[in-house]
C-alpha cells in the first residue's frame, strides 16, 4: 500500500494532492512499523513462557529486520518526520 501511494504521488501533477499521498504512505508505514513492534513484544512475551529463551534471538531478528525494511525507505520522511 505505501509504494502504490508513492507511485500515485509521484504520477500526480497536483503539488498538494502528492504532498497528502505521501503523507498518508508514511502514515501507513508508521503503522506497519508500530504493529510489528507490538507484534513483536507480544511473541517474545508467549515464547517466553513455552519455550527456553536461547532461541527467541533468531526469531526477534526477523522481526527486527523486517520493521526495518518498512523504515529504511525513507528513513526520515519529509519535513523531518521520522517514519520509524
């Protein structure tokens, strides 16, 4: 959903009608980002009680890597605005 806004955004002529499009993709990658950290907490949260903790490490790695595949693109969105 983020890069189509992007791609919208960029085939937009309107200057205003981008700057929202944009807006809205780094709104929703902001989601993204919180839901895989509270997904995160949660999974480490279970894993702990059902399984020896040595091995969560490779599991919160992905995790980690993937919330940052959804804050790298932009790292800072426009005017500032932290994505992640």
């Amino acid at each position: 959903m983020p890069a189509a806004l992007m791609k919208k955004a960029t085939m937009t002529a309107d200057r205003t009608e981008a700057s929202k499009l944009v807006d809205k993709a780094i709104a929703e990658l902001r989601r993204i980002v919180d839901d895989h950290r509270r997904l995160r907490a949660e999974y480490a949260e279970l894993w702990s009680g059902e399984n020896r903790p040595f091995a969560l490490e490779p599991v919160l790695a992905r995790y980690d890597e993937m919330i940052g595949r959804y804050a790298r693109p932009f790292g800072r969105g426009r005017r500032g605005q932290e994505v992640a």
